[in-house]
C-alpha cells in the first residue's frame, strides 16, 4: 500500500495539469518543458531508493508474508 503511495506522488511530479498550475502561479508559463525535466532527476532517484526498499522489505525483511 505505502508504494502505491510513493508511486502516485511520483506521478504527481510529472502531472500535466499540476505543472502548468504551478508554473502559471509563480509567472514561469511557457516553461513547463524545462520543469518537467528538472523534476526528472529527483523523480528518478525518489523511484530507485523507494523501489529498492521495497524489494528489501519484501524479500529480505518480511520474506514470508508476502
């Protein structure tokens, strides 16, 4: 349950409609490409430490519950 959390606020990241609304709000409109890719980095980093801890409390930790 808890990544399915994470991964929807990783999609939350990358939301069209969240990032024009954000940019439109601070002034930057017309930049939402570069937004996107500036959230690229943390979302893919953000992704690989929750998704090995997944694995670790799935396999390694709790190997007989799930």
């Amino acid at each position: 349950m808890a990544l399915q959390v994470v991964g929807g606020a990783m999609g939350n990241m990358v939301c069209i409609h969240n990032i024009v609304a954000a940019s439109a709000t601070v002034g930057l409109a017309g930049m939402e490409g570069m937004l996107i890719r500036r959230n690229s980095v943390p979302l893919l980093l953000y992704g690989t430490v929750a998704g090995v801890m997944g694995l670790i409390y799935t396999y390694i930790l709790f190997p007989g519950i799930f």
